[in-house]
C-alpha cells in the first residue's frame, strides 16, 4: 500500500468538499499539466470526452457567474446558452473567474466554491461510466461517477 500523497492547499479544498458531499473519491496530482482538455486526457490517460470542463461566465445583465460543466470535445454556444440562462453571457476574465469561484482558471473545480452557482451540465458527460474533472489547480484531477456530479453539483442537464 502507497502512503497518502500529500496535495496542494486548493486541491485540499476540493478532496475535503468531495468528502463533506459524501463522495469517495481521491484528487490526484498529475505531473502534467490538466489545464486543456487535452492535457488533462493526456496526463491521465482517457478520451477527451471524459474530461469534465468547469468553465466560467458572467451573466452580461446580471454580472452573475455561471458555471457550464462541459465534455471536453464539445464547445459552449453562448448565443444558445442565452436563452437558457436567461440573459446574454460572455467568457469570464481570469479576475471574476477567481472571485466568483475561489480558483484560478485552468484548475476551477465544478463544486468546492465559496458561493452556490447556478450549474449547467453537458448530457454528453453521461454517455461515460467514469468522468475527470479539475480539481483546484492546474495538475489536480478527481474521478467521479457522471450522475454523482449532476447530482452534487446541482446541476441542470443540457445538450451542448
């Protein structure tokens, strides 16, 4: 048996938020980067598909963060999400992607955030048995069960 790794401080945060939400699973740190899609499939060896995307927007009248977890091979229509939403989006500035969420982009956990966001899920996450999202820096990953996220994350399910 391995011992413990022993992980960064914003990865800390979200294996003990994983916890608190009753979900066992382990952050791991890579020694890759995760920061794309791509590299996070790379360094941990899956499709791109897998990779759980938590990118950040700002609600263009209400100026509030919105959260779209996305399949990594698939792209957010923002036009489109603006009917969803309610209201025009636009790509989060590194700066608001930090305050809304306590992370830096590149590493933005889809849960473990200082404030409850509204949550859209990709559907195409759940064609997968097992999904990989960041997890509060750059080289951070956790595995988690598709459902497992929709349900924790309280998010509601779109087709991207």
């Amino acid at each position: 048996m391995q011992p413990e790794q022993q992980i960064k401080g914003s990865a800390q945060k979200v294996q003990e938020a994983l916890s608190v939400l009753g979900i066992s699973t382990t952050v791991r740190e890579m020694p890759a980067s995760t920061r794309t899609a791509k590299d996070a499939a790379r360094a941990i060896g899956c499709t791109v598909g897998q990779i759980a995307k938590s990118l950040i927007f700002r609600g263009a009248n209400s100026g509030r963060a919105i959260l779209i977890i996305a399949s990594g091979t698939n792209k957010v229509n923002e036009r489109a999400m603006a009917d969803v939403v309610g209201e025009p989006i636009e790509r989060a500035t590194p700066d608001f992607a930090r305050e809304a969420t306590g992370y830096a982009i590149g590493g933005i956990p889809p849960v473990g955030h200082g404030q409850q966001l509204p949550v859209w899920m990709d559907t195409a996450l759940l064609t997968f048995e097992r999904i990989w999202a960041a997890a509060g820096t750059p080289e951070a990953v956790f595995e988690i069960r598709p459902d497992d996220l929709a349900r924790i994350s309280r998010a509601k399910m779109i087709d991207l």
